[in-house]
C-alpha cells in the first residue's frame, strides 16, 4: 500500500465522479436551506448550567465537562504586559478523517457540519469531530458516528496520528489528535445524509471558497506526511507530472543539502530557556481591563475578541439544544506567508511566535499574524512591506477567508494571504520598496500623531533586534571557501553598494549577479576554481556546491552579463578566482 502515491493522485484529481464539485455544493446549500439554526445571544445566569463559580473565579458548567474560561496574565519585570479571557479545555479530542481508495482514486469522508460559531452555518469538516466529553457521552446524547473506527484504528492502516495544538490566542495549552485512517477498498462503510466521499483535489478547490472549509479539516490534512524513500523511480516520475508547479513538488519531495531542523530546534529551545517574564492563570474578576456585564465580558480598550454567552439549537448534533459561552471576534486578523523560489526549491517564511496559550511558549507560526487590533500597527519592515504588496495586490498567489473553530469562537475569520517576493531581491531593491514603504508610514504616523490617536509603545531597555555592523568595501571580498549559498546572498545583500567581489587574473572582479547550483561538482577542484565558461555563466567551485556567475564587471571594463563579457574576455576552464 502507497499511501503517498495514493495522496498525490488523489490531490492532483480536481473533481470525482463519485460525487462531482458540482453536487457537493449544491449538497451543501441544500442543507444551509432546510436545516434549523438558532443561536440567540443571551444572559449568562440564563439556565444555571454554566455559572461564575466564585470559588475558581472562571466559568464552568454544572457537569464539570468540555471547557471553562478563565482568566490569564503575562508578567515581565513585575508588570501585567497581557491579560486577557481565555479558554480551558484539557481534554484531547479527535479530529478524524477516513480515506480509501474508491474507482481507483483516494477519496475522503467528509462532514456538512453546523458549529454554533461558523459563520455561514455548513462547512466541510472531518470524519469526526469530538471532544473526549462528546465520545463519553457527558453531554447525555448519541456517541458520533464513526467513532469506532478511530478509537480501533490499529484494525485499519495509520496514515498520520499527531497531537498538535489549537488555536493559542484563545485557548490555554489545548491540543487536538489529528489521526486520517485509511480503510481497505473492501471495507463497507455507511455514509450517512451529513456525509460525503471526496478527493483531496476536491477539498483543495473548495478551499479556494471563502469560508467553506472549516480549520480541523486543514489541520488534519496538513499532517499528512510526504516522503519518496520508498518510491521506485517510475512512482516519482508519475508524482512530478502532477506537479503545475515543479518548485513546489521539489520542496516536498527532493531533499537538500540545506537542513535548518537543526537552526530552528535551537532558536525554539533557547527561547523557551531563556525567555524572561512569568505567565498565570488567575480569577476573571483579576482581569482588571476587562469587565462584566449580564450578557457579555468585553475589554475596556480596542481587543480583538468579547466573551458572550449563546443559547443555540441545532439540527443534526448529538444534543438538539444547549447553551454556552462562545468568543466573538471584533474585526478579521491576517494570516500571510511569503514565499520565493530558490534554486528551484519552493520554500516559505516562517515565524517562530510566541503565543499566550501555546503548549510550550513558542510555537512556528506564518511570516505574518496580525490581530485586527494591530493592524494599524506595524512592528517591523517585514510587516511594513507585507501589507504594501497586500494593498497594491502584488505577487499574490492566494487570498481568502477562512474561519477559525466554529465550537468555540463566534464569526471568527482569518484573511489568509500567500505572497511571492522575488528570489533575485538585492539589497537595492529592498531598500527602495522599504523606502517607499517607510514613506507611507511616516505620513500615516504623522497624522495619527495630529489626531491624537498614535498609540505609544514601551521598548526594551536592550533592543531585541541583532547588531548589525557598519557596512564597508572590505565586506564584499569573497571568500571562496565559504558556501555557495552564502556567497550568493552576499552578491545579492552587496548589491547595488558596495558589491560583491574577487579577483580574476591579478584583476578587481565585481561580481553584480549570480545563482547557486549544487550539481555540477568536480572531483579534487579547488574551491574558487572554474569549472565551466560558456554563455550560461562561469560556474565556481565552492566549499558547499557551485556558484554561477550571471553578471559581472572586470576592473576597467562595463558591468555585463557573462556571455557578453565572455565574448570580448575569454576564460579558460581550470583558472583560480581569488587570491591564492
């Protein structure tokens, strides 16, 4: 059984037809039509089943099951820097998917599945979908269905089975088991009316809906894990033809010498040992920028959520009708990822981001994560230049709403924004688009500051930003024995002042642009040394792989790409760049 073979196909077949695109979403506007919603916003003391249990100072229910809410402070340097409510729930529930193979073709079990929260009723969600509260029937109705294949998937084939965390923002060190059990062809499975089978093309474009599929689906299909150790060739070649973009098939599949793994376990464990301040769970009457009133627990100043108290019956659930509290969103956050393609690798920036309930203080999150209340305030020039190719709509490769856990949180949706920078991005150009960039800011401060309302923001006493040395000539001078990857980026930074350089023949060599190729290498070759000189460039041995030189500049002559120069200044293979 080729699972990873299996997933591939299944995600490059855009439609099914054992249930057509077409079908399921009329099946899914079929049911937001007939099935019966209410979700009345009430008063917290309303039934008695949840209550401010005085005592603990959170919110409970009377069966001491699913969540409460409770209070949560950040101290640094003996001052509350956050506070905030927040979510409790220490069970780990399930977040189940089954697969199987259907007319040849991996296809998923998919719920139409009504949240109290979900912003526009039906969205497709997991197999299954249960606190531990749900399957041991706490809340005194039906066990969901298909529990038992997940609860005896050692029967089936495992395909992925995962902790991983919830949303930290909301909810205090909760975890979810993500688990996709893949049954044989021949097991017979009963789907019922809230269910469908569909490929992972099909949830894929459904994703390109705003607000369609729900986040435990994309956090269960994000586990899946990709691998071509056990492939024959034939298998990987068939892999890659279903590939539009070949940089991305060369980021899942094809390994490179480049293993950050290392760099960021390191980075994440000096945090989490050396991170300074002290976090508490405390009484909600603490909290002393947030107050009560009899519907509602909201924030004295701008903050991104309110805590309300709902009263909501639903067709299709376990239990028909209950109430609880729910966490609504105030505005829409944004979620952005950059993303570049480098030596044909497809690779994105991530962000190692502390969060108020992460699991163990730090967690790699987008390159971006803006709550709605910060929109307007814009940290760093990464986020600066983030929202200006936002707002000028370019290199944007996908941009949609999706929400966030409807079970808990209320209308909450996350503009979610992928973006492609450039992969020859030079320190000049940088700085001309962070220049433009900082302009706007500056006239956006400027009138904040005219109206009142620039907000002030304490800084450390030691900035948190690395020492960065004064640029100088003697900086460009490259050494050969470094990488070929760090050489590049050192051509690029050095670009347009004061440049990367060598020396060629007793002679200066400006070195403007250049790529890293790992392939080809030569036996024995001295590093610095050329290997090839033809109209695609001069490939350079280096200590790690070779650089290819594309644009250069000899002292006393025009800057020019290589065939060009080339053409006038003949290079013989075997020459030493450098001084030797």
């Amino acid at each position: 059984m080729n699972t990873v073979v299996d997933i591939v196909r299944s995600w490059a077949a855009s439609d099914s037809s054992v249930n057509p695109t077409k079908e399921i979403l009329e099946w899914v506007e079929q049911r937001n039509a007939t099935v019966k919603v209410r979700i009345d916003k009430t008063d917290f003391e309303k039934d008695g089943f949840w209550y401010y249990n005085e005592e603990e100072g959170c919110i409970c229910n009377r069966n001491h099951s699913f969540f409460s809410v409770c209070g949560y402070q950040r101290i640094e340097e003996g001052k509350v820097i956050i506070e905030q409510p927040i979510i409790i729930q220490n069970e780990i529930g399930y977040l189940g998917i089954l697969c199987k193979k259907i007319d040849g073709v991996l296809h998923f079990l998919m719920q139409a599945k009504i949240e109290p929260g979900n912003i526009n009723k039906i969205q497709i969600s997991p197999t299954i979908q249960a606190t531990k509260s749900n399957f041991t029937q706490k809340h005194g109705g039906a066990k969901p269905p298909y529990l038992d294949y997940f609860m005896n998937a050692e029967q089936y084939h495992i395909v992925v089975d995962q902790i991983q965390s919830e949303q930290s923002s909301r909810f205090y060190k909760k975890r979810n088991r993500n688990i996709l059990v893949e049954l044989g062809e021949d097991v017979e499975v009963e789907v019922l009316p809230s269910h469908k089978w569909m490929t992972l093309g099909q949830i894929k474009e459904l994703m390109k809906i705003d607000n369609l599929v729900n986040m435990d689906t994309r956090t269960v299909l994000s586990c899946i894990p990709y691998s071509t150790e056990h492939l024959t060739a034939a298998e990987k070649a068939e892999i890659q033809t279903c590939f539009r973009d070949e940089a991305l098939y060369y980021s899942m599949f094809e390994p490179t010498r480049e293993n950050l793994i290392p760099i960021l376990y390191r980075y994440i464990n000096n945090y989490k040992m050396f991170a300074e301040g002290e976090t508490r769970l405390v009484p909600l009457h603490e909290l002393k920028d947030w107050e009560f009133t009899e519907n509602e627990i909201h924030c004295k100043h701008d903050y991104d959520f309110k805590v309300v108290y709902c009263d909501i019956e639903m067709e299709g659930r376990e239990v028909k009708q209950w109430t609880q509290p729910l966490f609504e969103a105030i505005g829409i956050a944004v979620f952005g990822l950059f993303t570049c393609v480098e030596n044909g690798v497809r690779k994105f920036l991530v962000h190692a981001k502390p969060e108020v309930g992460c699991h163990d203080f730090i967690e790699l999150g987008p390159t971006v994560q803006m709550e709605p209340s910060n929109k307007s305030n814009r940290k760093n020039e990464l986020e600066e230049f983030f929202f200006t190719k936002l707002e000028e709509q370019q290199g944007i490769k996908k941009n949609v709403l999706l929400s966030e856990e409807g079970g808990r949180f209320y209308h909450e949706q996350n503009q979610n924004v992928i973006i492609e920078v450039e992969k020859e991005e030079t320190g000049g150009s940088l700085f001309d688009k962070l220049s433009i960039a900082g302009a706007k800011l500056c006239v956006k401060v400027m009138a904040d500051l005219e109206a009142g309302v620039a907000g002030r923001i304490s800084q450390p006493e030691e900035s948190t930003t690395p020492y960065a040395k004064m640029i100088s000539k003697q900086m460009g001078k490259i050494d050969w024995n470094r990488p070929a990857k760090e050489i590049e980026q050192l051509v690029r930074g050095l670009n347009p002042w004061p440049s990367a350089y060598t020396s060629m023949n007793g002679k200066n060599l400006k070195i403007w642009s250049a790529e890293v190729l790992e392939k080809p290498e030569v036996d024995e070759a001295q590093t610095g040394q050329i290997l090839r000189a033809d109209k695609n460039g001069l490939l350079v041995q280096t200590k790690e792989g070779c650089l290819n030189i594309k644009e250069l500049q000899l002292e006393g002559k025009k800057r020019m790409d290589t065939a060009s120069f080339l053409r006038g200044y003949p290079v013989d293979t075997g020459l030493t760049l450098g001084d030797k």
